[in-house]
C-alpha cells in the first residue's frame, strides 16, 4: 500500500462562494482577494497577500487570465486556495502566478479544466491547512494541467492528483481520471509538515493517490523534488507515465528511505511507464514495490523503453520494507505479471527486469 496505506488527502475547502461577482460581457477588472468571478475575466492588478482563496470561480465554461499578475496568501498557512475552482467545467485559468497559499490551484470535482501557462510556487499546507501542493485535482476528470513551472511546494507535491473515499466535503465524490499532466517543469517541491524544513519530507513532484486512473503524465521535467518524482499510489490503475524526464528526487528524506525517481505502489495495476528519462535519483530509478503483508503486490504493469542510470545515489536507509537500490527494480517473485521491456541500465535486482533491454 506504500506510504500512506490509503490516506486521503482531506481538503476541508470553504464552499462559501465570497466576494463579489463579476456579471456581464468579458473585461479587464481590479480583483479583491476572494472574489468570484462568473465570466471571463483580464487580471489587471497583484493581488494579496489573501487570507483565504484568491480567486473563486463562479461560473462554468470561463477564463481566468492573470496577465502576468501575481495572486498571493499569507505567511501563517491556511489560506485556501490561490484559484479555486469547485465542481466547475470547462473552466481555463492562465498566465500568471500563484504563490504562498496551502494550493496555488485547485480543481475540486466537476471537468474539463485546463490550467496553463501558471507558475505555481511556495504553496505550502500541513499545520491543519487545506492541502499541501502547487496544483491539486480532487475527484475532478478530463482535465489538462500543460506548460506550467510548480516550484516549491508542500507537503504533499507539486502536482497532486486525488480522489476522495470519505465525506470531508459534501458534493464533491469519485476519482480522478482521465486527466492530462503534460509539458510541465515540476522542481524543488521539498518542503516538510513542519513548513519550513525538508526534514523527512513526504513531498513528491507528481503524487497519484489511490484509485486515481486512466490519466496521463507526458513530457513534464521532474526533478530535484523531495521525496519521490512520480508516485503512483495503492489503487491507481491504468495510468500512462510517458516520455518524462526524472532526475534528482529523493535527496530530502531523512527517516525511512530515500525517495525513487518512479515509483508504483502495492496494488497498483495496469499502469504503463514508458520511454521515461530516470536518472540520478536517491533511491531507485524505477520501483515496482512488492506484496505487503496480506496485499498484493503492483502487477500487470508495463515498463517499457525506459532509460534508468545513475539511480541509488545515496546509500539506502535499512528498512524492513524497502532494501537496496536499483535502476531498475521489481519487488515482486520473478516481476509476477509485470511486463519489463527494452529498458536500458546499469544495475537490477532480478533477471526479468532486464528483458529485451541493455545494459549501459
């Protein structure tokens, strides 16, 4: 089950819709801090710093364009979101940045979202905040997160993708699927619970929590973020990692392990790693996790036409549950029903990671 044995990420967000709202034909506008807007709106001032959501999206099938501005929250955490976007479709947030809330973004339920062009950066949650992350999909699908730089977020990720199982907001149920987590530059996110220190991070640049599927993950750069690169959690199935570029994670945690460039945790199912460039990271380069006590390990998985080097970078912490590290590593007795294929390396733990590849 990895980490986190199923946790959640509980997102108390206020669904009180404050501020005024913007009516009427598109048009540039002075905002206030949690003003909700209903059509498509030109940003014309910095914003902040905001004691609770920046901006509240108010209407479906609007765009937000920042212009260049910066929508800003507070130093003392709990601020909300920078964006907020709940149970809203078709909705286009771009060009500016959003900067010193608990999420710089948030899509909460509803569809078809896209954000581009954003740069999300010092987003940091834990201490009873909302959330933890630069950009967060909560049980939202077919949404497009492309072209933005997410820097320096925490606790959870850069880019996190969650789906809710409990009742911690009513109205807002289900998975996050079908989204597309593409042509990012996801850096630096290593900040801990504590909110000031990389101290036993659990940050991740991309975290798939469970029961996430059918996204996808392409040409982003991941690298240099505290824990993991990319994280598929306990339950995520059918999910595509393709063509991304992983290198230097993990270097953060100091209890524990270190943290893996991709990661697929236990019971993970049918996802497919492929042509990825994952090099340089702490732990493993690409981790397959195994059984964990009475639960299945990750298996039918592809991983395929990847470049895996210069992994396990730092000496692996003793652990019951993770040991060494590896470029290429399957936890799993003969890799089970995982796929291995045409990957290249310098080191593995077992023979059936190697198939059809080379090593380097």
């Amino acid at each position: 089950m990895g980490r986190s044995s199923g946790r959640s990420l509980v997102v108390a967000v206020m669904t009180v819709l404050a501020g005024l709202a913007l009516t009427g034909p598109a048009q540039a506008a002075i905002l206030t801090c949690g003003q909700t807007i209903t059509q498509d709106t030109i940003l014309e001032n910095d914003l902040g710093p905001c004691p609770n959501h920046g901006v509240v999206i108010g209407a479906d099938g609007i765009t937000l364009d920042l212009n260049g501005h910066q929508v800003s929250g507070t130093s003392g955490g709990r601020d909300g979101a920078g964006v907020y976007l709940l149970n809203r479709s078709g909705v286009t947030v771009m060009n500016g940045t959003v900067s010193a809330f608990d999420i710089g973004v948030a899509i909460d339920g509803g569809s078809g979202n896209t954000v581009r062009g954003m740069t999300a950066r010092d987003n940091i949650g834990g201490l009873g905040a909302i959330g933890g992350d630069g950009i967060a999909i909560m049980s939202s699908q077919s949404n497009s997160i492309v072209n933005n730089l997410v820097h320096n977020n925490g606790p959870f990720s850069g880019v996190g993708l969650y789906s809710r199982r409990d009742s911690d907001h009513p109205g807002v149920r289900g998975v996050a699927r079908d989204n597309v987590i593409s042509g990012n530059s996801i850096t630096g996110n290593i900040i801990g619970r504590n909110r000031s220190t990389p101290t036993d991070t659990d940050n991740d640049g991309i975290r798939v929590e469970n029961d996430a599927v059918f996204n996808t993950f392409e040409n982003n750069r991941v690298a240099r973020n505290g824990l993991d690169g990319i994280a598929l959690f306990a339950d995520t199935a059918d999910n595509i990692v393709r063509n991304n570029q992983v290198e230097g994670n993990g270097f953060y945690r100091t209890t524990a392990r270190r943290g893996s460039g991709i990661i697929v945790f236990t019971r993970s199912t049918r996802n497919v790693v492929e042509n990825n460039q994952v090099v340089n990271n702490a732990d493993s380069g690409i981790d397959i996790r195994p059984p964990l006590a009475a639960f299945p390990g990750a298996t039918n998985n592809r991983i395929v036409n990847n470049l895996a080097v210069g992994n396990g970078a730092l000496p692996f912490i003793p652990s019951p549950v993770f040991g060494p590290s590896f470029d290429l590593k399957d936890g799993n007795p003969n890799c089970d029903a995982n796929v291995w294929f045409g990957n290249r390396y310098r080191t593995f733990n077992q023979p059936c990671v190697t198939t059809g590849g080379q090593q380097v």
